[in-house]
C-alpha cells in the first residue's frame, strides 16, 4: 500500500473475522493464503476499500486509477481482485450511472457491517 499517511482509515466488519457471528458463512479472510497475487491483490483492495467507504452508506466510490494510485495494484490486476471479493461476499459492486455521465467510478458496498 502507498500514500497510507494521509489519515483514512477503517474497521474490519467483525462478523467476516472466522470466529465472529456469521465468521462459518464469509471466510475469505481465513482463506486467503497470500501465495497468489489475486489473494494478495484481492486483500489489498479489501483494506483499501474499507478505508475509503462512506461511514454512513457502507459503500466506497473510487475509480480504478485511485486504486492504482493508493493500493499499489497493477490496473490489469484490479478486476480479478474485485472478482474474487465479488466470489467470497465480502463486496458487491453497484453501479450508479445515469444517462449522460461518463467515468463515473463504481460504488463498492462493503458486506458484513
């Protein structure tokens, strides 16, 4: 991770930790075995995410060049990551564009909270 000083930060949905409440339903967490750069990267962009989401709302806007930007993940390497959070549901993408707007980043909802 880069440009980690600048002040954000954020709390890990107690019940994905293994052990919490729903810890048997999302285990990502105990999953991920960091051998692999999609594990790696997918960790990487969960951190970033919940760093960077909304207090009130649960979602994180924040376009694929931030997140080249600040979590240090190749642009190629962005979507297999958003896959995999996708795949252990630990993140839902939505998608806000109206008619006429264009580069609209995706909105990523944290699950869990």
């Amino acid at each position: 991770m880069v440009d980690y000083s600048v002040g954000s930060w954020g709390k890990i949905p107690y019940r994905l930790v293994p052990g919490g409440r729903a810890g048997k339903e999302l285990q990502l967490l105990h999953e991920l075995s960091c051998k692999s750069w999609a594990d790696l990267d997918a960790l990487k962009l969960y951190l970033l995410l919940i760093a960077h989401r909304d207090k009130t709302t649960g979602c994180a806007m924040i376009a694929y060049t931030k997140i080249e930007e600040s979590g240090g993940i190749w642009r190629q390497k962005i979507r297999p990551a958003i896959s995999l959070l996708i795949t252990h549901y630990l993140v839902r993408v939505e998608q806000g564009k109206t008619p006429g707007q264009y580069n609209t980043p995706n909105g990523y909802r944290i699950l869990g909270l």
